[in-house]
C-alpha cells in the first residue's frame, strides 16, 4: 500500500528492491502530465507492488505520460522495461550508456577498471569479488529519449528545475522547485544513510576518473544555497530539516577521514588496506562500495593537502604531508 501522501501533487510510492539498500522509493507527479520519478528495479515483485500502488492513486502504468530518473542506478531504472516502448524517458545524457546497457562502454571500460584496481593495491582475489554486472540483470535495456542539463526545466512538469549534483552518481540530478521549496532529490540526500560515492570510469573525453565524494561534497554545499522545505528521497522518509542533516553529514564525513588520515599517518598504505581496516566486518561482502567510500576519503585527504601519493610498480601509496 502507498505510505503516505506526500504533498498536493507528489505521491511517493515505496517499493522492494533484491539489493541491500532495502526498498526504493518512486514519484507519481501531477503536473500537465502524468511523471513517474525512477523506476524501481526490474523484479516482478516490484512492478506488482507499483501496479498495486499506482491503483490505490487512481492509475494504471498506460496512464504514466513520461519518466524521469534521478540516475542509471538498478533500483532506479529497472522497471523502465515493463513500459510502453513510446514513453518518453528523461535523464541526464550521464545515465545513457548504463541504461541501455551499451556493450561497447562496458568494454571500454575494462582497462580503466584494471589499472585503477592495481593503483587501489586491490589483491586478486578481492578483484574476482568485483562483479561489475551483477547487478545489470535488475537494470534496464531503453534509451533516454530527452536528455536534459542543469538549468533545464521539465515539460509537464511546471515549475521543476534541473540541478546536476554528481557524486554518487555521475548521471544524478535533482529537481528543485523554488515556488515551495519542494526538492526531489532521488539518492543524493537520505534521511539515514550517506548514499556511497561510486567510483566510476572517465567519461565523454574526460582523462581522468571522477572524484565523486569530492563533487558529492560539492553538490550538498550547491544544496545548502537554496531555501528547501522538503526533500522526497530515493530511499526511507521525507526530509523536513535538510540544511541541519548536511551540516551533520559534513561532520561525519570529515570524522572519517580523520580517522583514515591517523592510519596513515602511522603507516602508509593502499586504498585496499585502508578499505580492510575501515570495513573489516563488511569489505569481502560489499567490495565495490566499502572501495569507492575509502577512495572517497582517500580523495578528500588529497584535496585538503593532508596525504600525497607515492607511485610504486604501479600501485598508489598513500603518504601522510
Ligand atoms: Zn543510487
């Protein structure tokens, strides 16, 4: 059943995902059209849940006029494959290759994916726990049909302004609306957990990879500008106090780091062996997220002046200054 309403014309629809983050939370918008905001991933669970949902509100999916998702993540996109093939599908140009699967990007991929794992001072037998398409069979295989940018506002939905906010995703936006401070914030603010700065490839002609805990850091100060008096999330409950939970998030985040920065100060070492230090308990379960958090911080502390890399046979060693 549907949670709750949350506001005059944004309904939060909350459904299973098979990933560890728990459920997912979608939008039905009503504005001049009908918006569903992501899409769940592709399980039979969730598309009954949604159908069930979507009834309680009056609709069924052929009802749905466009979608729009906040970013190409699985729990996100998934469900994109039970629509119509004429439905409009809006996103960030970011989440094109991911969504439709692109075989050739994959592929591309792979040297990056080797050499940055070699950097890291990942052992092989972590690297064979590394499934980079584990996860694709609860994704999708469409294709946007409208990209838009920062600053781009919605058709249909009046009012909504497009934010980029990297960081956990590089295709992630949010959508803002000024008139009241509504922000539909997809993953890049969560009432209880920091969403993981996931480390992916350079793309479009960039060299070097992102620095996403850097540019997710960046995207909440973009956040703390505006005046925001709601945020519906990707995953658990509304947020009503936003400016006061990223001042919380900041501290935590900088806690963290401080901690990997004593580690390091003591001896110097890979991302890997900061990553079995700082993740003991989890690392073997969650290889590529407890990476990406421990690069994140590694890449924070390089951006403050804190630790510099020193290159032996390849593999980055980090030394406190
Ligand atoms: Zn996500």
């Amino acid at each position: 059943m549907s949670k709750l309403t949350t506001t005059k014309d944004v309904f939060k629809i909350t459904l299973p995902t098979p990933f560890a983050v728990g459920d997912v939370n979608v939008y039905i918008v009503k504005g001049d059209s009908l918006t569903l905001i992501d899409a769940g991933a592709k399980t039979e669970e969730a598309w009954h849940s949604f159908n069930e949902q979507l009834a309680v509100l009056g609709y069924k999916p052929s009802d749905i006029e466009q979608i729009l998702i906040t970013h190409h993540h699985p729990d996100h996109v998934g469900l994109l494959d039970y629509f119509s093939k004429e439905i409009p599908i809006i996103g960030h140009p970011k989440n094109q290759p991911w969504i439709s699967q692109d075989k050739q990007f994959f592929e591309d991929n792979e040297p990056f994916y080797k050499e940055l794992f070699i950097q890291l001072g990942l052992d092989p037998a972590f690297v064979a726990l590394i499934d980079m398409d584990e996860e694709l069979e609860y994704s999708c295989r469409r294709s946007l049909t409208t990209m838009v940018q920062d600053g781009d506002f919605i058709d249909g939905m009046p009012g909504f302004k497009v934010l980029e906010t990297p960081g956990h995703a590089q295709s992630h936006i949010v959508l803002y609306r000024e008139e009241d401070g509504m922000l539909i914030a997809g993953d890049t603010l969560l009432a209880k957990i920091s969403p993981n700065p996931l480390l992916e490839p350079p793309q479009f002609g960039e060299i070097a990879r992102p620095r996403p805990l850097i540019q997710y850091n960046n995207s909440l100060k973009r956040l703390l500008t505006l005046d925001i008096s709601k945020v519906v999330t990707g995953h658990g409950d509304d947020i009503l106090n936003p400016h006061e939970l990223i001042k919380e998030r900041f501290v935590s985040q900088k806690e963290r780091a401080y901690y990997v920065l004593q580690m390091i100060k003591e001896n110097p070492m890979t991302a890997f062996e900061v990553c079995t230090k700082l993740f003991p308990k989890v690392y073997l379960k969650q290889p590529l997220f407890t990476v990406s958090e421990t690069v994140g911080q590694l890449d924070f502390l390089e951006e403050i002046g804190e630790i510099k890399i020193e290159v032996v046979n390849g593999q980055h060693i980090y030394h406190a200054n």
